[in-house]
C-alpha cells in the first residue's frame, strides 16, 4: 500500500504547475529587445572576459545604463544581468565570480565589497502561482557593507550600512544596519 502511495503522489506531482502557461507577468526587462542582445553580446565578449581592463568593464556597463561611482572596482567574470537597473556606489569592490541576477533594480552603496562568487539574486517565482509566474522585488545594499564569498542575496532584501553577511550564508531577510549574518556552522565529520 505504502508504494501505491508513494506512486500517487509522482504522478499527481506534475500536475502542481503548467509551465507552458506561464506568461511572465510582474517583470518588465527595461530596454528593447535589440538593447538587450547587444549587452549579452558585449557583456559576455568583453564586460566578462579576463583581458577587459577594469576602466574599460565600468565604462562599458555605464554605456549600457548602470550607474556607477568613481572608483569603483568591477572584476572580470562578474555577471551583470541587466546594466540599467543596477547603480553601485563609489569606491565599492565585486570580486571575481559574483552574479547579479537583477531582474529587478539593484542598489550598492560605496565603499561596499562584494567578493567572489557571491549571487545577488532579485529574481524568484511565486510559488502558489498555477502557471509560476514571477515574484521578482528589488535588493539595496548599503554602504560599508561586506557580502563574503558565495553569500546569497535574495529578492526584495536591504543590508543596512555597515553589515557583514559572512560566507556561504543565505540572506532571506532584512538585514539591519551594522549586524552580521553567518552560515550555520558545520558539525563534526563523523570519521570511521
């Protein structure tokens, strides 16, 4: 009985969502579909690569709409999903790796350090939604923050100034203004 079950469950379990219903609605991309193909193209053919000089990557995503401070420092291989809904402040960092999946604005204040591999993600869909429509909402980042390695940022988050979100941790939620976040640590490795 207990298999039959568990079979039920599979097969009813397709029928939670229709995908191909799925409309996109409650996301707007910003700019024409000819803006969007030239930033991909420029994006991955010069923006990502090693050999774009810093000056040139941050010239190049002003061009397409982002608005960046002086000084600011974006490093090679940093995914931009959308330039002109991202603005970053003066004299903040992205390292290496970082993905900022903005389908909504993404806000960064100065002098803030985003390191490698981090993702900033405003992207997310609404579970309840019959056809998983989406359920995107906007992220700001304040000043002197510190987002450590392989941190996520999720949808419609605000790190308050000077907050440190530690590595590998998983932001759902406002962050106030000089806290830290941490990942749960690790146990014990159970040794043989």
């Amino acid at each position: 009985m207990a298999n039959h079950t568990v079979a039920q469950e599979n097969s009813n379990a397709g029928t939670r969502f229709d995908l191909a219903g799925f409309q996109g609605s409650g996301y707007h991309k910003g700019r024409p579909r000819l803006m969007q193909l030239l930033w991909l193209m420029a994006s991955r053919m010069i923006v990502m690569q090693w050999w774009c000089p810093g000056p040139m990557r941050v010239q190049l995503l002003r061009i397409f709409g982002a608005q960046i401070g002086e000084g600011t420092i974006i490093r090679a291989d940093v995914k931009i999903h959308w330039p002109w809904k991202l603005t970053v402040g003066s004299h903040t960092w992205i390292g290496e790796q970082v993905w900022i999946l903005n389908l909504e604005p993404v806000t960064i204040g100065a002098n803030t350090c985003i390191s490698q591999a981090a993702f900033i993600c405003t992207g997310s869909h609404d579970r309840r939604s019959p056809t998983f429509e989406f359920d995107n909402a906007p992220i700001a980042i304040g000043d002197s923050v510190w987002i450590a390695t392989r941190a996520t940022v999720l949808r419609g988050v605000r790190i308050g100034d000077g907050a440190t979100v530690g590595a590998a941790a998983v932001v759902a939620r406002d962050v106030p203004g000089d806290e830290m976040v941490v990942a749960p640590p690790s146990g014990p490795l159970d040794r043989p």
